[in-house]
C-alpha cells in the first residue's frame, strides 16, 4: 500500500505540475485575456485529478480494498450490519462509485481540452472543422453513456452497497461488467478518432522527417491512455478479489498519462525557448573549438554558406500539403497553403517561372580577410593582396567585389567573370 501511495501522490504533483507549466505558458505568451476555453477545461481537469487519486488512496487506506464485491451468500447472510466489516463494505462500496465517476469525468475533460486545442490549432483549414465538431458531439454523448450506465446500470443506486440479498454483478461498482466495457469501450473509441484528427495533418505536412515524426508521437498520447485502459479492464476480469485494488493503480497511471500528454503540446514551445539559448552556446562552442583545431584559424576569417532551400531532403510535394506549421506558445496553429510569389529582394534579374519547382537561396556572410595570395579559389578562404576588402553580395544578377580588377572599358573582364561564375549564390 505504501508504493502505492507514493506512486499515486508523486505523479499527481507532477501532473499538476505539467498543468502549472501549461498555464504559465499561455500567460506568458497571452496574458489572462488570452486564455482559452481549453486552459479553463485543464484548470478544472487539476481539480478533479486530486480528487481522483484521493479516493483511488482511500479505497486502500480507509476501506481496506473492500466493497460489496467477492463474498459468498453465506457469508452476506451472517455478516453484521453493526459490524466494522459491513461499515468498510459500504462505504467502499460508495467510494468506488464516485471514483468511477471522478475517473470517467477527468478522461473526458481531457478529451475536451484536446478537441478545443486542435479547433485552435486548425484555424483556416476548413476541411477538419466539420471533424473536429463531430468530435465535440462524441465527446458529449459517450460521457453521457458512460455516467448514466455508473449511475444507472444498477437501480435504485442504493443496491450499489448492499450487501444482503447479493445485488448481483452490476451492482458491485468494484467489478461491475457494465461499468467495466462501457466505459472502455466508449474511451478506446473516443480516444482513436480524437489521434484521427491531427496526425493525418501532420502526415500531409511538408515538416522535415524527423520533426514530423517527433509531433505525431507527441499527438499520439492517446495510444497509450487506450493500452492502459484496456489494461485495467483485464485486471478487474481476471482476479475480482484483488483486481479491484491494482485497477486504481492504474487509473492513477492512465489519467497521469492523459494529463501529461494533453498538454506537452503547450509546454513544448516553453521548454525550447528555454532551453535553445544553452543549446545554441555549446553548439557554438563546439563549432568554434572544431574549427580551429581543423584549419588553425578563427571562425570569422571563413565565408558561412547556409542552405536555405525549405525543400532539401523533403521529398516530393504533397497533394495537400501543409505549407506552414506555426508552433508556439503565442500562437497555435496550421496555415493553409498561399500561393507562390516572387520575392521583390530575389537576386535574379528576372523574376523565375511560376513552375520552376524547387528555387534554392543561399545565404553568404562576407567577412575581411587578407592573405599573401593574390588569387582565390572557391575551395579556399578568399584571399587578396592587402588593403582587399570583400563586401556583402549585392541584389543583382551578379555580385560586385568592391576594388576588384577592372577591364579596359570599365566593365568586369571576362577572367573575372570566369571566377564569380563560381559561385553560385543563388540558384
């Protein structure tokens, strides 16, 4: 009972915890007018969450794992109703009532939020509102089924502790089968429409692969509150005696999930934008050691060519793709495709085709350097007698090197034309 106890008190502080962090991320970001109703839902799903592991301890703690569940009719017969057993069967009995019920609730808030999030999430792109509002009906209805089949599977709702006639299965809320496949039933099917929802977004997403991937297991959560659900219905079937009891173990364990899950995608932007400064400085570092010990000059003595092409290593275009997927704290959602335009700052003299595919832009960080070379390769530093400068590229179709030999007639000779033809700044 002790681990238990310690298991069940632990992941409730860090639950409440991933919520505090969640809230404090949009305040951040939004202010307390920016709040939306899926940060209100997550507030009250806290609420519940204590309330739910406060009875799942209890079952244990004040009753004993007893309810009105795994006793002969014989032993119902002689049972005391003045006796400190027929007292922990009752009001065990109660308890596992209201924590079906506390249980079912959290579940469902959570999906709420979810579904409030990903309306957010998919604002202008017409085509998932619809699902997206079939989900909120889902939501509503299944909750509905799930409470009166708790409250109503068995009536009047007093025979959920009597002990003496035996009120049968379905009135024993610690192995009732009705309670048991109702609601797992109903969470699975919720549960996979709900993963239906953003995954094949991201799947038409033009994301790099492993970014892509990396956000549909974050959105894939549910998978896992399902697994453990089906679990605990297995547990209750298999040992009626003590099933009862490692049931709410896991009912602690699957809300956890479902509280953490839920909101990681909130607390994700947070943690980056906390974490990317430490990040960048020991990538800098290392970048900076590497490259003296390689050349045995500094990082600054060197042109940076950046590749800037969007599409490199992405693969074909999709059919519907996803051209944009804005990911932060103050602003949560997936742009429609726009139409392509043509850059006024682009370095081409004229503008490039509409279907020209793939465009590539590199970007070139022009730094001085002087070496005792008066000739320059495009393998090597540039170099250039003292007093060369080298100047950042100019908008035109080809870049000026300021104080560069010149032609007879003023113009640029064709040796060169043959050197800046190496260097293809834009493509």
């Amino acid at each position: 009972m002790s681990d238990f106890v310690t298991e069940a008190f632990t992941l409730l502080g860090v639950g409440l915890l991933v919520i505090v962090l969640r809230i404090a991320a949009r305040l951040s970001s939004k202010g307390i007018r920016g709040l939306q109703a899926d940060d209100y839902l997550m507030v009250l799903a806290a609420g519940v969450y204590a309330v739910e592991t406060y009875l799942a301890y209890s079952v244990g703690a004040y009753w004993h794992g007893l309810a009105n569940n795994a006793m002969t009719d014989e032993e119902r017969r002689l049972l005391d109703p003045a006796s400190e057993e027929y007292r922990l069967r009752v009001n065990g009995s109660k308890t596992q009532v209201a924590g079906w019920s506390t249980y079912t609730f959290l579940l469902w808030i959570v999906k709420a939020a979810m579904c409030t999030f990903y309306l957010r999430l998919t604002d202008g792109l017409q085509n998932f509102k619809t699902r997206i509002h079939v989900g909120f009906v889902l939501i509503v209805v299944t909750w509905l089924a799930v409470l009166l089949s708790i409250l109503f599977g068995c009536f009047p709702l007093e025979k959920n502790w009597q002990i003496y006639p035996d009120p049968g299965n379905f009135c024993q809320p610690a192995i009732s089968k009705i309670d048991i496949f109702v609601t797992v039933a109903l969470n699975v099917i919720t549960d996979i429409y709900l993963m239906t929802i953003p995954l094949p977004m991201l799947w038409q997403s033009r994301l790099p692969p492993f970014k892509k991937a990396g956000l549909m297991v974050l959105f894939s959560g549910g998978a896992f509150v399902t697994m453990a659900g089906i679990l605990r219905c297995v547990l209750i079937l298999t040992d009626p005696i003590n099933g009862a009891q490692q049931a709410g173990s896991w009912a602690c364990r699957e809300t956890f999930v479902a509280v953490v899950t839920s909101n990681l995608p909130m607390i994700f932007p947070l943690a980056r934008r906390i974490f990317t400064p430490f990040v960048s400085t020991i990538r800098s570092y290392t970048s900076k050691v590497t490259g003296n010990y390689a050349s045995g000059i500094s990082r600054s003595d060197h042109i940076k060519l950046e590749d800037k092409n969007p599409r490199r290593g992405m693969g074909p275009r999709s059919v519907n793709p996803i051209t944009n997927f804005t990911f932060t704290e103050s602003e949560e959602r997936i742009c429609e495709p726009k139409n392509p335009s043509v850059d006024s700052h682009t370095t081409m003299e004229t503008a490039p085709p509409k279907n020209t595919g793939i465009m590539q832009t590199v970007e070139v960080r022009v730094t001085e350097a002087r070496k005792s070379r008066s000739h320059f390769t495009t393998e090597e530093t540039f170099g250039s007698p003292t007093d060369f400068y080298l100047v950042e590229q100019a908008r035109k179709s080809h870049d000026v090197l300021r104080g560069a030999p010149r032609g007879a007639s003023g113009t640029t000779s064709k040796k060169d034309k043959r050197k800046s033809a190496h260097f293809p700044f834009s493509s």
